[in-house]
C-alpha cells in the first residue's frame, strides 16, 4: 500500500485515510481493543493504522468476542441449570444469573482476545487482577 503525504510547513505528514463505515460497526470489544493497543502497544496500533488494517483487526476482534461471549454464556446457563422454566417463572433472578453468567465468560474471554499479545507471551496484569 502506498502512502500518500501533504506538505504541511516544510514537513511531510502522511494522509491518513478514516473509514466512518468501518468505525460505526466496532463495538464494546472493538472499543475495548482499541483503548488496549493505544495504551500499552502504541507501535502496533500505529503500524495497523498507517498500514490500513486496523479497522478490519477491531471488527474482527468486536465479532469474534462477541461469538464467544455468547457461545460461552450459553454453556455456563445450561450447566447452571438456568432455562426458560426459571425466566417464565421468576424473570428478575433469570436476568441477574444471566447478567452474572455473561460477566464471568467475558472474563474469560477478554484476556484472551482483548488483551492477548500477537507473538503469544501473556498480556499485562491490570489492578486488580
């Protein structure tokens, strides 16, 4: 890919193109990628950036987190033994254990994806953690 510079007072600043397609389609885990790479892999996120590959890499992320989110969520109910019975009869406690079952597989999951590093080695520990 060719990149392509403006002159702006004696310096060349690359012209960086935005798709506002591709931006309104990231979501939570996209977002959640993307404030990752900007605070602990800078470069990375840089070279995706000028190389144009970084909002594909978000989408991806954003689709493939929220599949396993859901996957994992559904897993986690029927070994919880919370069913339509349970919503029908009682759909306050149904939506808490949801609620808490769809929080425990996103703790799974985001270290994973999210926060995982592109040669392998483990992500960085947060607070907290």
């Amino acid at each position: 890919m060719k990149t392509e510079y403006v002159n702006v007072n004696g310096y060349l600043i690359p012209k960086l193109k935005s798709s506002a397609a591709a931006a309104e389609t990231i979501g939570k885990y996209g977002m959640m990628r993307a404030r990752y790479l900007d605070e602990h892999r800078p470069m990375e996120r840089d070279q995706m950036l000028l190389d144009g590959t970084l909002a594909q890499h978000l989408t991806d992320i954003d689709c493939e987190a929220h599949r396993q989110v859901e996957s994992l969520t559904k897993v986690l109910a029927t070994e919880a033994k919370i069913n339509e019975e349970m919503k029908r009869c009682n759909p306050l406690e149904w939506a808490a254990a949801m609620q808490g079952l769809q929080a425990q597989a996103e703790e799974i999951v985001c270290p994973e994806l999210i926060y995982a590093e592109k040669d392998g080695t483990e992500a960085p520990k947060f607070p907290g953690e």
